[in-house]
C-alpha cells in the first residue's frame, strides 16, 4: 500500500501487480475487505501522485474480483469521502476522494453492466461539477467517456432522464454542449428532432439562431484549451454534427469564417485551422473547394508569411501534417488533387505559401500524381492567377509602388512550380519512367531553350508561354535543373520487370529498367532539340562548340560498345563525366569546351589498347595528369553531383596515377601554396553567386524577417565606422582644409568668415570625408572579398581531401603513398596554430580522421620497399626528429605515429632477393625445435639503426622538461614491436 503511493509510476505498477498476486493466491475474505478499505481511503490522498496510483489499483481489483459488487464499493467511496459531512479544508480531498472513485468504477469495466450503479455514479459526477474550483471539467469530460461506453438501450432507460436538464442547459458551457453533441453521434434513435426541440427549443443544433451562441462557447473552449495546443473535443463533435445535420455550410460560412475568424485572437485562429486540417477528410469534393477557397485558409497563408520572423509560433508543420494524413487516408484521387492543388494556389504575391519540397505527394495515387505534375506544367506555362488565392502583407502592399505586380507574381509562381517538380522526383513515392522523364525534359527544355514555333513534335513546344521568362527564372530554373541531375544520378531503379529488380539487387543507380543512364537520355533529347527548326537554345552553339557536342556524343557511343566487354564500372563512370560535361555546354560555353577537349583525348587514351610509347622528352603531360587537373577543376563548382561524379572517376584512374598526378593534387593542399589557388577560387565565386540567385526566391516569402536582417547588418556597420581609427594622413588633410580656410587662425574666429568662404569650406571638407568614408567602404570591401576568397579556398580543400581519401583507401599498396604522409602532416600542423573557425576545424578533423584511419591503421599496406629502404628510414628519423622539436605533444603524435607506420612497413617488406635467415634470439642453444618467439623476421628493418633513433627520441622525453613526445607514444612502439 505504501508503494501504491509512490510517485514512480513504475512503483505503483509493480505495488499493484503485488497486491493483486496476493490477494488472488490467500483467497481470504477479511484480506480483500481490508484491501477495499485501504484503497478507498486512499483516493482522497494529499499527494497528487498517490490518488491515480490507487485508483488504478481499485481499478485492477474490481476487476479481478467480480463477486464484489459495484454499489457496495460506490455506497462506501461516498461515504468515507462525504462532501457534506466533511470539513471544510478537506473538501478539495473529498471531491477528489469521489471523482478518482468514480473513475475506478469506469475503468474496473463493470459500470456500464450495472445499471444501479451507473445511475449513481453519473449523478455523483452530476454533483461533483459543481467543484469546479477544485475539479475543473474533470467530472464533464468523465461523465463524456461513459456515455461513449454506454449503450443505446441503457441511455434511453436509465440515463436520459436524469441527464435532462444537463441537454436541455447545453448552450450554458462548452463542456454541456460537448455532452450533447455526444449523445447525439452515439444515440441518434434517442436524440431525434423531436426530443432536441423538446430539449433546448429546436430541432438542430447548427442553425442561424443558435450560430452567436456556439461561436461564443468555441471561443470559450479555444481559450481554455490553448496551452495544449490542439483542437477541443468540442469544436470537432460540433464539426460532425454540422456535417450530419447537413449544414455545414451554414457552419463554416457564418460560424467560422464571420465569426470566429473575427476574434484578433491566437488561440481561436489556430482553432479555425485546426477545424480546417481536421475536416479535410469529411468533406465532399465541393465542400473540400468552398473551404480551400475560404477565409480561413487566406488567413492561414498570412500567418504562415508572418510567422517566419524569430520567436514566432508556427503552424505550418501542423498543417502539413493533416494534410499528410488525408492525402494517407483517401482513396478518391479527385479529393486528393482538389487538395493538393488547393495548397498550392494559396499564394503570396504569387508565391505559394505550401513548402515546394513538402513530401506530401508521396501518398498520392500514380493517376492524381500524373494530373498534378501536368497542372503544375500548365500553370508554368500559362500562368492562371486568377484560381490563385492570393494576398500581399502590409509590407509588399507598402513596396508595389513602380513594380510590374503581375510579372513579379508568375516568375515566383514559376519558380515555386519547378522546384515542385524537382523536389517529386526526390520523393519516395511509386513513380513511373516517363513521370520522371517528362519532369526531367519539362525542366531542361525550359532552363536551356525556347520556342521559335509550335510544333507537336516536341512536347515541350506544343504550348507556347503565355508571358516570356526573365533572366532570374531562367537561372532558377538552370540551377534547379541542375539539383534535378543529381537526384537522378542516386535514382533507383523503377519498375517491376525482372531486369529492373536484378539492377535493384545490385545497388545500381542512375538506369532505367533497361539499364541506359537517365543523364544519356536527356542527352539524347538535347540533341534532338538541337536539330529542330523550330526550339532555340538560350546561348546558341558555335562551330566549333558543335563539334566538341557531336565529338562527346560519339565517344559515349564508341564507350556503350565497351560495356560488358572490359571494366564496366569504368566504361560507365566516363560515360557519366562526358554526358554531364556535355549538359554543362549549355551552362558555360566558353569553359567547358576546354575541359570537354581534353577529357574526350583522355577518354581516348585510357581505353586505348595500343602499348604505352617511352615518351623522350616532358614536355607533354600524361593522360593521367590532365585528368587530375579536369577533375581539380570540376571539384572548384558548387555542384554535389560533380563532385560525386569526380570522385567515381578518380577511383578508376588511380590504378594508373604517376608521382606528377599526385603531386598536382598535394599541392592544393600545401598551406604554403593558397595564393595559387585563386583562379580556382574564381570559378567558384561566380557559380556561388549564381546559386544565391536562385535561392533568392526561397527567402521572398520571408521578406519581412530579412528586412529586420538588413537593418542589423547596418546598425553592425555604423558600429564599426565608430570604431574606426582616424588615420594619420585624413587629419592632417583636414587640418590642411581648415587652415586654408582660415578657420585655425590665431585670434581669427569664425564669425570673421563671410558667408562664401563659409560655404567654400563647408563644401571642401565634405568631399573630404567623402573620400575618406570611400577609402574606408575600399578596405572593408576588400577584408570581405579576402573573407569570402578563404572561405571558398578552405571548401575546394575539403572536397580534394575526398581524392586523397580514396587513393589511400584504393591503393594502400602503392609506394606513392609515402609521398601523401608529409602534405598531410603539413596540413594538421598548420590547422593547430590557425583560426579555428567551423570550417577550419571541419578541415582539420577530416584531415586527421584520414591520416589515422586510411593511412596508418589498413592492414594492406606496400610490401615491396627494397629501393625504397635507405629513404625510408631517413624518413623515419626526419619524422621522429621533427615530433621531438614540436612543442604542440597533439601535433607531434600524428609525425610519431608517422614513423610507426612506416616501421611496421619496412618491417613487413618483402624482398625480391633470397630472403635473409631470420635473426635468433638470445636463448638456451640445446633446444633443437626454436619457439615462435624465438624467430623475429625484420624484413627491410635496419634494427641498429632505428633502435638509435628512438633511443634518442627517449632520452630527450625522461631529460628534457617540456618535451612534447609522451608515455603513451612509446607504450605504443614497443607494444608494436616488442624486444
């Protein structure tokens, strides 16, 4: 009992489970009359936590022990806790005392079988609600939950009499209006017309006279409901009744949107909300478009506008979330696109307020899919901002003045509209190959051509726009296609064909079910746009860039034929790098035919089968060579997919990478180097800039919260014009201007000046502190572009490292990779003593994560190091050398764990000549059968040699106070390489 009083639920669980094991095991009858008594005087507990613990308990027993009967125990609750024999301090005990009784009855699941006690037990909650200071609408919302139990039959003959005058007083309080709208869901043969007009006067309860006084009791429930953020029971029974009364109509028009919508509150507008998520899936298809047309939801896309400031409450997620539900739940496609399309035609200046990436589409059916994905064509195309519902926040109502309202609406429709469609290929959803194709064509064809002429050749030029595109939803949508791109390469494979299921297994991305790359077909199509009379590309191609074209579409042609017959992760991974390089002529002419030339001679000569020609002289660089340098250059865009695709590529070419490959891409990493790194910093820059024009039309909805920003970035900068230090040569230029106007004169004053010479030095030391605010926007312009510049430098970093990553992973066997170890000490040395940015520190452990686990720790590692010996060791002593001059111990453990790793290869090293005889340890000679122990094979290891080094490096640890080598390191050496 003393645990059935615990605060711990999990206590008064197990207390219970006790009590009721003994109780069944004794058997005894004075046990289980003591047990009644103890958990009934328990009800009226002080302690919160003890009342539902034995309630509960109460519960279990009545439960377990069905010979007790229900009125007894209801007869003895109300007699221990007598609200009127009772003293006044202990009244709020009592009433809870009844109320917890009265809910062990009801979850015992003996009430509703007992008529008696039901009746008692609904007038003592009857009797209880009038302690509302105490009980609140506990005894409402209880006396609700038996109804739903009760039924039909028990209602009619035993409760509806004395529930009379609780149906009768039910427009008093929301929670008496809850009441009867419950009886009438679950009792519709009792609660009929007639009763209801006998009841409260008329026969409904959605009507024009009882309309003020419902929307007065919503308000009322909506307030008292706020802090749990959800919709009151209340509200959602009454949406019911409405609809099952047929006026739901009536409900909505004259009880939501022109009355509770007009009540400037929060909580009763996210109600109003709240009935519109919730009603979705009530509603007939010309229900569901009154109300997706409505007031309610204008005032929701306002909100949404809005409450993208910080600090806000949002409910867009909330939203969505119902809407993910119907969308879940319904098997009409009609509701589902009236729906969808209703979300995405409730517009800010033209700008749908519905998330462009919300993955709610993926529960609609392929039919409503396919409809969707075609109103969205027709809409870009021929924009319709008439079926829009759209509105403008008293801000963009402020700005429209000298701005083309209907132009700047369809480009943000338009933008929106291919985002959409980019994000429903990302969706997991069931999707057909020519849903995705017809997307991926809609959206290139429009980013990289237009139509001279209609031609129904071409389904993409079978409508023409009604409204010309601008320079911005062209660049949207280029950059928007090339993310579309990117989402197709990691595209798995669709369909049900048994081909399509053995590519699946495979983990194959990127094919259709017949195994051809999607980036190939799109390919394909820009070919044939190409050779039309009719479609013309934005930047139309040259001779010469029409050749680089068909040079690229025959090398991909001469590499299909490949496929099967030699490496096909290769054959395929080239294939990739063409075809994007190919799209990408439609982006940056001028570039990218360069890069395209020399890949395609590349391309060339790594599948070529003639033998390798000694070349005499160097002036020419290898095929490898002018690889790495292409692969360097795509890795400097801002493109996911190209660094991707970058990464494949370097993972064929690595077999064959030389010494000058590598270097080429150690040397962006040399911290001694970044100056040489600026040409690649360029390129980067412009695409950067390009992408932020794109992302331009995300942050329009939110035009208010960037205004604040605006005003922060200004008030930043007049801080630091504050804090800028007046500069030697500024006060002596102005001290130079005052005295010529006479203005510094010994016993002069300034009422000496006429009003021209006044003026004259007025207007010189204006331009003076013009020029001097000029020169201080230069400096600050210039830290900024230096700021951007590193930025920018740090990130091409970071996606080198990929390549190096992959080399030692692929090729731990190759003595090239001693040449990687130095760069990458280097690198972690210099990031210990730099800034320590997000960046730089994202730099540094991604360097070191590589470093540790791709360098030192592979068990595969070169094994044939005879020529290589004599620069091994002098490397090791190098290294452990310079780990004994640092003072950083951090530092100086990776050059220590530098050299361990090149110990454990020499040591490891095979020999080409007859292996020596393995040196023999110190031992008893009579033993004619050595021990393992005994036999220590040093491979290449110079024992004498290395054995000075770390003498050295040890003695300096236990003489030299502040040395930064460490216990640990030499823990680890010699649990390495025992004596």
């Amino acid at each position: 009992f003393w645990d059935i009083a615990k605060p711990e639920q999990e206590v008064r669980l197990a207390a219970t489970e006790n009590l009721l094991r003994h109780l069944r095991e004794g058997k005894k009858d004075d046990e289980l009359k003591y047990t009644l008594k103890r958990l009934v005087e328990g009800l009226g507990a002080t302690r919160e936590a003890a009342r539902p613990g034995f309630s509960l308990a109460l519960a279990q027993v009545l439960q377990a022990f069905e010979e007790i009967p229900m009125c007894s125990v209801l007869e003895e609750i109300k007699e221990k806790h007598n609200l009127e024999k009772v003293k006044k301090k202990l009244v709020r005990n009592a009433a809870f005392g009844n109320f917890f009784g009265v809910m062990a009855l009801f979850q015992s699941g003996r009430l509703v079988k007992d008529q008696k006690a039901l009746l008692e037990s609904i007038q003592l909650l009857q009797q209880l609600a009038h302690h509302q200071a105490h009980l609140r609408d506990l005894p409402r919302k209880t006396l609700i939950d038996i109804l739903s139990e009760v039924p039909e039959t028990v209602f009619q003959e035993v409760l509806f009499g004395i529930l009379q005058s609780d149906l009768a007083s039910a427009f008093t309080s929301p929670e008496n209006l809850h009441l009867l709208l419950v009886g009438i869901q679950k009792f519709p043969g009792v609660m009929k017309p007639k009763n209801l007009k006998k009841l409260f006067g008329s026969p409904t309860v959605v009507n024009k006279e009882n309309i003020p006084r419902l929307v007065e009791l919503l308000q009322s429930a909506a307030k008292a409901e706020k802090k749990d953020k959800k919709l009151p029971s209340v509200g959602f029974d009454l949406l019911q009744v409405s609809l099952k009364e047929d006026a739901f109509e009536l409900f909505w028009k004259e009880g939501v949107e022109n009355g509770l919508l007009k009540e400037k509150s929060g909580p009763v507008s996210y109600m109003c909300y709240r009935l519109l998520g919730r009603a979705l899936p009530l509603l007939s298809l010309d229900q569901l478009q009154m109300v997706l047309k409505g007031k309610v939801m204008q005032h929701y896309g306002e909100h949404v506008v809005t409450s993208q400031l910080p600090d806000r409450f949002k409910f867009a997620p909330e939203m969505e979330g119902y809407v993910d539900e119907f969308l879940s739940s319904c098997a009409d496609l009609e509701r589902q696109l009236a729906v969808i399309i209703g979300f995405s035609t409730l517009t800010n200046q033209g700008y749908p307020v519905f998330s462009s990436s919300s993955r709610v589409v993926k529960h609609l059916q392929p039919v409503a899919l396919q409809k969707y994905v075609e109103w969205l064509k027709d809409m870009f195309l021929q924009p319709d901002l008439d079926c829009c519902l759209d509105f403008s926040s008293n801000r963009q109502k402020q700005n429209q003045e000298g701005v083309n309202i209907a132009q700047r609406k369809i480009g943000r429709l338009r933008k929106w509209i291919i985002h959409r469609l980019v994000s429903i290929l990302e969706c997991p959803t069931e999707k057909e190959e020519s849903l995705v194709m017809d997307i991926s064509r809609f959206c290139f064809f429009h980013a990289f051509f237009k139509t001279k002429k209609k031609t129904s050749q071409i389904c993409e030029a079978n409508v023409l726009l009604s409204e010309p595109l601008d320079e911005q939803t062209y660049s949207a949508i280029e950059n928007y296609f090339f993310g579309l791109l990117q989402t197709l390469n990691t595209l798995t494979v669709l369909g049900d064909t048994p081909k399509a299921a053995a590519l699946r297994e495979k983990h194959i991305h990127g094919v259709t079910a017949d195994g051809k790359l999607w980036i190939f077909l799109l390919v394909e199509y820009a070919n044939k746009l190409l050779s039309s009379e009719h479609i013309k590309p934005l930047k139309p191609f040259t001779k010469g860039q029409r050749d680089i074209w068909e040079r690229t579409l025959q090398s991909v042609r001469n590499l299909q034929k490949k496929e099967n017959k030699s490496d096909n992760a290769k054959v395929v991974t080239f294939q990739q790098l063409l075809l994007l390089m190919a799209i990408y002529l439609f982006k940056n002419q001028s570039e990218t035919v360069d890069v395209l030339s020399d890949l395609l001679d590349c391309t060339e000569r790594a599948f070529s089968k003639e033998p390798k020609k000694k070349k005499t002289d160097n002036t020419e660089p290898g095929w490898v060579e002018v690889m790495v340098e292409i692969l360097l250059s795509l890795l400097a865009q801002p493109s996911l997919l190209m660094r991707r695709i970058s990464k494949s590529i370097f993972v064929q070419i690595c077999p064959n990478l030389t010494k000058k490959g590598l270097q080429l891409i150690l040397d962006v990493l040399d911290p001694y180097q970044e100056q040489d790194e600026e040409s690649a910093v360029v390129v980067m820059e412009e695409s950067k800039k390009k992408m932020k024009s794109a992302q331009d039309m995300d942050k329009e909805g939110s035009e208010d919260s960037s205004d604040e920003g605006d005003t922060e970035e200004e008030n930043d900068s007049e801080d630091e014009e504050k804090n800028e230090e007046v500069d030697d040569d500024f006060r002596s230029q102005l001290m130079n201007v005052l005295q010529a106007g006479n203005a510094m004169g010994g016993d002069e004053s300034d009422e000496e000046l006429d009003d021209e010479a006044m003026m004259a030095l007025d207007k010189n030391i204006s331009a003076l502190f013009a020029e001097q605010q000029k020169r201080i926007q230069a400096k600050k312009d210039e830290k900024d572009k230096m700021r951007k510049e590193k930025i920018l430098r740090r990130d091409f970093k970071i996606k080198v490292l990929d390549l190096i990553e992959v080399f030692l992973t692929k090729q731990s066997e190759n003595p090239l990779v001693f040449d990687v170890i130095e760069p990458l000490l280097h690198v972690i040395e210099h990031c210990m003593i730099s800034d320590s940015d997000k960046q730089e520190v994202e730099f540094l452990q991604k360097t070191a994560n590589i470093f540790r686990n791709s360098l030192c720790r592979p068990k595969q590692y070169c094994r044939k190091v005879d020529a290589l010996q004599e620069d091994l060791h002098a490397f090791v002593e190098r290294l452990v050398k310079k780990a004994c001059k640092l003072t950083d111990t951090s530092v100086a453990l990776y050059y220590f764990s530098a050299s361990l790793y090149l110990l454990r290869v020499l040591k490891g090293s095979t020999s080409d000549k007859a292996s020596t005889p393995p040196t023999s340890l110190p031992g008893k000679q009579s033993n004619p059968i050595p021990q393992a122990c005994q036999l220590v094979s040093t491979g290449c290891l110079n024992m004498e040699r290395v054995t000075v080094i770390y003498q050295q490096a040890l003695t300096q640890f236990f003489t030299k106070r502040k040395s930064a080598l460490t216990s640990a390191m030499f823990h680890d050496l010699f649990k390495r390489f025992p004596v």
